[in-house]
C-alpha cells in the first residue's frame, strides 16, 4: 500500500495544531523535566565545547564528567520521551478517552516496552553508523567529499528508523510487532515515512535551534553566563522539539492505521 505522504503531513500538522491544549498538558512535565536537567547538567560539567575548543586546557576529569553528563542526558531524554509519546500515540489511535492526564503522566509497564524499543532501535541505528562510517570511509575515503559520506550514512539511518518505526505505536496501543513485520509492512513507502517522521520533525527542531542559537549569541554581552538565561533558551528550544515530534508522532500514528487495518 502506498501511503498519501501529503495528506498525512498535512493532517499531522493540523491535528496537532489543533490539539495544541492536549500537547501542552501531556508534555509540560517532559519538557519542564527534560528543561530542568539539561541546564542543572551544563551548570554542572561545564560547555561542552571546552573539551573541542580548549584541549590544552582539559583534563580526563572533565572529559569523563562530560561523558556522563551527556549520557543521562540521553537517558532522561529517552525516558521523557517515551511518556509523551505512548499518551500521544494513544490519543490518535485508541481515542482521547483512552489517554487522561493521569494516564499521560503515569510509567507503567507499557511505558518501560516502549523504552526498551526505542533504545533497542537507536542501538541498532548507532551500530549501523558505526560499520556504516567505517565501510564507507574505507572504500570511498578520496573519492567522495565527507559532506557526501555523511549525507549517505544519514539517510540510510533515516531509511532503517523510518521502516522500523512501527514497533513504537504498535507497543504503545498494546499491539507490539516485531522489527521484520514493521520492515515487511512499511515496504514501498521508504522515502514517505523518512519525510513524514524523520525530515519534517528535525527540519522544524533544526530551524528552531538556530533561531534561538542566534538570539542567545545576540544576548550574551547583555545577559552573560546566567543560568536562568540558560534555562530559558532551554525550555523554548525542548517545548519547540516536543511540538515537533508530537507532528512526527502524529504522522507515524496515521501511517501505522493504515497500514495494518
């Protein structure tokens, strides 16, 4: 079955638009908690571009902090994550009246499914970059400029977690499938899926972070290194990331419905 990539788009975009009240309930925690951590972390090992612009004045004490810092980050991004969108897949595909606030802010077993399948896809996908870099790298090194390489190693990312994303709405309506069945079921709608929950999501994220990258740089010299001003620029740019991934979601919902129906 061939998925109608515009109208999915577009009702994605008008749903969540349209539901903005029920978005903002559901991912106030997330967004506030996600808001919260990052700036307490970047107060607490420091920029992160120290290690890159400043190695001579490094240690392995901050590397490491660093390091650590970065993966709870991920952790708690992931965890966040996983509540916003098991209550946001639900309210497209079983009904609003499936999907309180409660029920939004609750972790549950579903919850910890839903978890374990995302963080068991984006292995999957660091492992594909990883042989995918190097095999590239080896064979093409010379050949093609790194911007091409990158853009390739990109795109087949973006293709493998677009036709293996079905797992997620499957595990957050109670109906969870295997990654073979998802890649079986999305067959001939590759590129669809890659605009609709890969493309549009992280255009939106990536316009967003440079506008309020911008702003930030513009306000430096007046605000200087203030941690309320980095919790700011922080909470705008998550509430912004969750609004996108909330239409990412909504997309991959409306493709799984009429995919497995």
């Amino acid at each position: 079955m061939k998925l109608p990539i515009f109208d999915i788009i577009t009702e994605a975009i008008s749903d969540t638009w349209e539901n903005r009240r029920d978005l903002m309930t559901f991912a106030f925690l997330p967004v506030l908690m996600v808001s919260i951590i990052g700036t307490v972390i970047a107060a607490a090992v420091g920029d992160p571009q120290l290690v890159v612009n400043e190695q001579s004045q490094t240690t392995a004490q901050i590397t490491v902090a660093q390091f650590l810092g970065s993966v709870v980050m991920l952790i708690t991004v992931f965890i966040f994550y996983s509540l916003f969108a098991v209550a946001w897949h639900r309210r497209i595909l079983v009904g609003p009246e499936a999907t309180t606030v409660g029920a939004a802010l609750h972790w549950g077993r579903r919850q910890w499914l839903f978890f374990g399948r995302i963080a068991s896809l984006m292995a999957r996908l660091i492992a594909l970059m990883i042989l995918l870099s190097a095999t590239i790298t080896f064979m093409l090194q010379g050949v093609l400029p790194v911007i091409a390489i990158l853009a390739a190693i990109f795109i087949a990312m973006g293709m493998i977690y677009a036709r293996s994303a079905l797992v997620l709405p499957g595990v957050a309506t109670d109906k969870p499938m295997t990654f073979a069945q998802s890649m079986r079921l999305t067959r001939g709608n590759s590129w669809n899926l890659v605009i609709a929950i890969v493309l549009l999501p992280l255009g939106i994220m990536f316009v967003t972070r440079i506008v309020v990258t911008l702003i930030e740089a513009s306000l430096a010299g007046i605000l200087g290194p203030s941690v309320t001003a980095g919790f700011i620029f922080t909470l705008i740019v998550v509430s912004v990331s969750y609004f996108a991934a909330a239409i990412g979601i909504t997309a991959l919902s409306l493709a799984y419905r009429q995919l497995t129906t």
